[in-house]
C-alpha cells in the first residue's frame, strides 16, 4: 500500500473556500433568525418558528430546480455565480428589513423579499457546488470519499464561524444591531463569489485538465445571456417570495406539495419498464432510509429555533467575565463535526478491519438514537426546573455533542448510499428525493418548535400533551428512538435487499 498522502487537486479548496463562504452566510443569518423575528419584529415564538419551518424547508426545496436548470441550461460555474448573487441580495435586504425594523409597514416586505432572494439564491447554489467536487477527480477514484469528507470541513469551518461573528455583530442584546449580522452574511456571501470567479477558470478542472462546471454544448445560447439569466431569477424569486409568504401568513399548503412531490417521483421511477427488480430493490432502500431520516433531521434543526429560545432564556450564559451570546450556540454542531469527524472515521476504520463495520442502515440507527439520547441528556438537565430558571450550558453543550455524533453515522453514510444504490438513470431525480426529505423535516421542525412550552401554556401533537420543557425534549426522545429501534429491526432487510 502506498504510504504517500493522497494529494488532491487545487480544485477541492477553491470549492472549499466557496462553500465555507456560503455557509458562513447562511448558518449566521440563521443563528439570529429567531432572536432578530421574536425581539426586533416581536413575532411570538410559534409564529416565529413558522417562519423559520417554511423558510428552511422552501431552502431545500429550490436546489430541486436549481440542479435541473444547471445541468439543461447554464452549467455548474454559473449556477452558483447567479445563485450566490441572489443570496447576498437577499441579506442585504435583509439588512435593510432589521434597519427599520420599527416600522413594520416597511419592515415586513423587506422581511418577506429577503428571505425569497435567499430560498431562490440557495437553490441554485447549494446543488452546483456539491456536485463539482466529484467532478474534479477520474470516475471511480479512490480519493473521492476523502474528497467529501475535506468539503463537509469547509461546509462546517463556515457553519462554526458565521454564527460567531455575525452573533457578535448582530446579537448584543440591542434591537437595532440585528442588521449588522445580515450584513456580515451578505459580505461572506460576496467573499464566496470572488472567489468562484477567481478561481474558476485555472482550479476548476477535471482529471485530464479540461474546465468543468460549463454549460452543455447543446445548450441554447439565448438562455446563458445575462439578462435573461437576471430575469429569470428575478422572477423566480417573486415567485419563492409568495411562496412563503402563502406558507407563512395564508395557508400552509408546504407538506402537502412534498408528499405530492414525492408521490410523483416514486410513481415515474416504480412504473419505469426498464428497471429491474434488483435495481427497484435498491431504489425502495433509498426511499425507507428518506423516510426515516425525516425524523432525524427535523428534530436536530430544533438549533435554530426552540433550541435557540431555550438557550436564549432557559441558560446560564454569564461566565462572569462575559455573557455568551445566544447565538454562538449555534455553531457548536459544526464545530463538533470538525473536531468528532476524524474520531468516528476512525471507529469505522478499526471496526472494518475487525470485519465488524456495521451496514449504513444500522449506522443510521445508531444516529437516530445518538439524537434521542442527546435530547435525553438535556430533559434530564431539566427535569422538575420551575419556568424561568436557568440550568448550566453544559445540559445544551453535551446534548449538541450527541447530536453530531449521529450526524456523523447518518448523514455522510445516508448520502454516500445514493450515489451506490442509484440507478444512473435515475440519479438526479433519486438526489431530488434527498433533498424532499430534508425540506420535509425542515418545515416539520417549525411545526415542532411551535409545541415549545412557556407561560403555561399546554400544547400537543398526535395526543402526545406538553406542559413543560422535560415533556417537550421528551417528545425528541420518543420520536426519534423509536424511529431508531424499528430502523434497527429493519437493517438487516434492508442489507439484504441493497446487496441482491
Ligand atoms: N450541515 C450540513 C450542511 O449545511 C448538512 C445539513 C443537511 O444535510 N440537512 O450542508
């Protein structure tokens, strides 16, 4: 075996710093969402987390689009130039919202407008850049997994450091200071696409030295002229703009138009004739593990939302010397990935010599219930704590510590399984699944963020009644355990049918 260290292209830390930008700008402007929505626009926490449900979940929707219109009509390198324009327009509007926040006759558009500019920017971001690293390297090369595993550092450096320094711009405890985190977003947003421009044409080149990212030959070239490309956008962001004000402040119409999503991708791929049953095998398995990481996901993004007011009311932040923002909380998740990542690739590495590597269905269980334990070490810091008192950081800290130990058996391991088990036809269309699901969970973790208890107030889903903070983290716990205990039970039919 070669004892060298794998070398990769120069390609892989342009994308790198292009998508630590990007996240810098989007996990900031997301560690003060709730906090700039419940005290400078005096939201109350259940519409808040509305908000922040339909808002992230529209986020994961667009890159459906976003990937189809990349791969028909602009390319990779425009895609994310065009989205990554959108989205800095999209904080500075916000900027603008959190400067007259006082006024809501000026406030409240601008709020709307901002986060449209951003839902339609992501969509044509986020897809483009993902699928480029792969593209830097031969088909098969041994060094892609290392690959992505050296892009999700780059995707959380950014995840730890926006919340940081847009939070100490932004979250000072002043009203008005909220303005100064969208616009420390939007400057990361901006430092991102100077960079992709930058270095685009000399890095972003495949194993034989030929660009990649352009648009196909075959492309119409009427659709690639700039203005059109602006109005496009334009209008495509009127039209995310009214999405999730509908979603929002008329009728929640968002759950249903996934299942409807979803129902329709499984009918084209099940009623295909030219798959067979090994390969429709493998496509149910891609399905069963969507659905279950639904539970995961929309109970780990509780961090933007009920976790934050938790964190914001219910925790000891004064360290005496100085009182921690509640927004930095936000990047412990991404700071744990870069710290805990080399530490759970190497248990999988020692276990596989062994020959006792656990099959990605039962490492997707064990992340299913690294989350329930971690919600119940923090119901345990709360359990019989009156309204009002603080409990220690350490409750939050340990309870973030666990959730991304089950990121970590269940995101890369979820992801990785799409690009085996896929049919080639199917490939995108497969990918648009991953995506549903994440925006299904997004916009269920609002829903579940509006169950957060305070003054009294008793609320409940599916009989399940929440009276207190123990009761509401309980809630994650039971949720997401026994969506791990079933996925358990399951593994080993599921291996069975991935391998046939
Ligand atoms: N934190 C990762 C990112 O922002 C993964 C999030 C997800 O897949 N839901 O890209």
């Amino acid at each position: 075996m070669s004892t060298t260290v794998q070398k990769h292209p120069k390609g892989l830390y342009v994308l790198f710093a292009t998508e630590m930008w990007e996240r810098f700008n989007y996990y900031g402007m997301r560690a003060i969402l709730v906090l700039f929505l419940t005290k400078a626009l005096l939201f109350d926490k259940v519409f808040a987390s509305q908000v922040y449900g339909s808002y992230t979940g529209l986020i994961y929707l667009t890159p459906l689009l976003g990937g189809y219109i990349a791969d028909r009509y602009w390319g990779n390198n425009r895609s994310i130039i065009a989205g990554g324009l959108v989205m800095a327009i999209g904080e500075l509007v916000l900027f603008f919202c959190g400067h007259f926040y006082e006024n809501p006759a000026i406030a409240m558009p601008l709020f709307y407008t901002g986060l449209g500019f951003m839902i339609a920017g992501n969509g044509f971001f986020k897809p483009n850049i993902s699928s480029m690293v792969g593209q830097l390297y031969q088909k098969g090369d041994s060094k892609i997994d290392a690959a992505y595993t050296i892009f999700y550092m780059g995707i959380n450096t950014g995840g730890a450091l926006g919340p940081i320094v847009c939070g100490a711009f932004g979250d000072t405890g002043v009203s008005g200071d909220f303005k100064w985190a969208f616009l420390a977003g939007g400057v990361a947003m901006i430092l991102s696409v100077i960079t992709q421009i930058l270095f685009q044409k000399k890095y972003l080149v495949d194993a034989e030295g030929q660009a990649i990212g352009q648009a196909p030959k075959d492309a119409p070239a009427f659709f690639q002229k700039i203005p059109v490309m602006a109005g496009f956008l334009f209008l495509l962001s009127l039209l995310t703009i009214a999405m999730v004000y509908v979603d929002i402040k008329i009728v929640s119409y968002f759950l249903w138009l996934l299942v409807g999503c979803i129902s329709l991708i499984s009918f084209i791929i099940f009623s295909d004739k030219t798959l067979n049953i090994i390969e429709k095998k493998k496509v149910a398995v891609l399905f069963t593990v969507s659905f279950f990481v639904i539970f995961f996901w929309s109970a780990f993004e509780q961090a933007g939302a009920s976790l934050t007011y938790f964190a914001e009311e219910n925790t000891q932040r004064d360290l005496g010397f100085f009182e921690v923002p509640t927004s930095f909380f936000q990047s412990l998740n991404s700071i744990f990935v870069v710290t805990l990542a080399p530490l759970v690739a190497w248990i999988w590495i020692k276990l596989g010599k062994m020959n006792k590597e656990p099959s990605s269905p039962f490492k997707m269980a064990m992340g299913l219930m690294l989350l329930a334990l971690g919600y119940l070490w923090i119901a345990t810091g709360v359990n019989g704590v009156g309204a009002g008192v603080k409990v220690s950081m350490i409750w939050l800290i340990g309870m973030y510590m666990m959730h991304t130990f089950g990121e970590l058996c269940l995101s890369p391991i979820g992801l990785s399984l799409f690009n085996k088990l896929a049919p080639i036809k199917f490939a995108s269309l497969l990918m648009a699944v991953w995506f549903t699901a994440n925006a299904f969970a997004n916009k269920l973790a609002g829903v579940f963020s509006a169950l957060y208890p305070e003054n009294g107030k008793i609320t409940s889903f599916a009989g399940y009644q929440i009276s207190n903070l123990n009761e509401f983290f309980m809630f994650f716990v039971f949720m997401a355990g026994i969506a791990s205990i079933i996925l358990f039970f399951l593994s080993s039919k599921l291996k069975n049918l991935m391998e046939n």
